[in-house]
C-alpha cells in the first residue's frame, strides 16, 4: 500500500451523485434487493478510480484486470454509511480478494486510508516472510499500531501469495542494487530494468521504496515517488 493522491472530485460523479445515492439508500429502506450502482455509474467510476492508483489495488497493489477484477472498495462500507455510497474520498480502485475480505465491517474510521496518510510512515516489511507490519517507529504508539493490523487482517494483507510476490519482489531489487553497486558506468541493462522498476503501472511499489531505501538508495525511492505522482 502506497499513498496516492487523490485530485477533486470529478464532474461527472458531482453530476450524477445525488441521484445514484439516492436510488441506493432508497433501496436500503424499502428493501428492494438491487446492485448498489447502476453498470454505467460503475463504468464511470472504474475509469476514475483506476486513474487514481494507476491501475493497480489501492490496498495489496495488485494489478487490476490482469491479476484480478477490478472492483470498488468502499472505505466506510456502503451498508454502514449509505450516505457517502457515491462519496469521491469514500471510493478507491480494489481487487475482488481484498473487497471481499473486508465486507461490510464497520471500523468507525481505523483502517488506513491511503489518499490521506503516507502507508510507507506506517507499514514495515518482514525480509523473512515478506509479511506487512507495524513500523517500527510505532513502537510509541500502540494506537496507530492496532490500526495498521487491523487494516492488515481486514484486506487480507498477509494471504501467501502476496507475500509471496513481496520476497519474489525483494530479491529483485535487491539483486539490482548489487549489480549497479558493482558497476562503475550503469549498464543499458540496469538502465532498462531500473525503468520497469519505476513505472507507475509496477506492482508492489511499497516494497519497491523499501528495499531502495533500505539498501542506502532513498534517493532512488523518491524518484519512484514522484515518478508515480507525475512529476518527473
Ligand atoms: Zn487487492
């Protein structure tokens, strides 16, 4: 999970946003039994919240509509707060596995939430186990501690195959820091790898920022920062 930043609402959501909730909370009181959003107002908001992670799950970063589908998380879920259904900051881009693995679980705010906090402040990565974790730096503050594995356990942030891919993801980049660390001049081919790696589109940009920082390149990592921001 990484921070991503999140522009102003779209017109076309401040156009329609109204009715679509409307259409969903009346359907909570009168019971009908209809999908929360209509498959336009769907096809519209994909478009949007895709944009906003570029293309990837806002939560594990698994890339969407090649790993998995793509679905849309609602951050307070749209049962517990029908009232923010089509709310542009309630709504980030989310695979199936880790939608479903939250639910309808009413956190009161708790989980993370990546468009207004810096997960990379926060989450630390096991080397062992590629497993996620409190930040050391939490270790003063239990509270934000309990956040982070909260948000760990409700989108299923440790299931084995992410976990998996996080080790698969170190070793990568870990063996790129030994080959430019053995080069004088940066070969074409570390040139070319090290331009994979930053593409805003790559998977596990978290463990990406990690393992550079990490292996003494921070300023590497920022690169990525801005990289995925647009700014360079
Ligand atoms: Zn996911």
């Amino acid at each position: 999970m990484i921070q991503l930043v999140r522009p102003t609402e779209p017109e076309s959501l401040t156009r329609f946003r109204a009715r679509w909730t409307t259409r969903w909370t009346d359907s909570l009181r009168d019971g009908s039994r209809i999908d929360w959003a209509t498959p336009s107002a769907k096809r519209i908001l994909r478009g949007l919240l895709l944009a906003l992670s570029r293309g990837k799950c806002a939560f594990c970063e698994g890339i969407l509509r090649l790993t998995s589908s793509d679905e849309i998380e609602h951050y307070h879920a749209k049962t517990v707060r029908p009232e923010l259904v089509f709310d542009w900051p309630n709504l980030f881009p989310a695979c199936g596995i880790c939608n479903r693995s939250k639910g309808d679980l009413d956190h009161q705010g708790r989980l993370l939430k990546p468009d207004t906090e810096n997960p990379e402040l926060l989450l630390w990565l096991n080397p062992d186990t590629g497993e996620l974790q409190p930040h050391p730096a939490l270790d003063a503050e239990p509270e934000q501690a309990r956040r982070v594995k909260e948000t760990i356990e409700a989108y299923g942030l440790q299931r084995g195959a992410l976990c998996a891919q996080r080790i698969e993801m170190m070793d990568e980049v870990n063996r790129w820091l030994r080959r430019i660390d053995n080069q004088a001049d940066i070969s074409q081919e570390c040139r070319e790898e090290w331009e994979k790696l930053i593409h805003p589109s790559r998977t596990l940009k978290f463990v990406i920022r990690h393992v550079l920082t990490l292996g003494g390149q921070p300023q590497l990592a920022e690169i990525d920062r801005q990289r995925f921001r647009g700014q360079v």
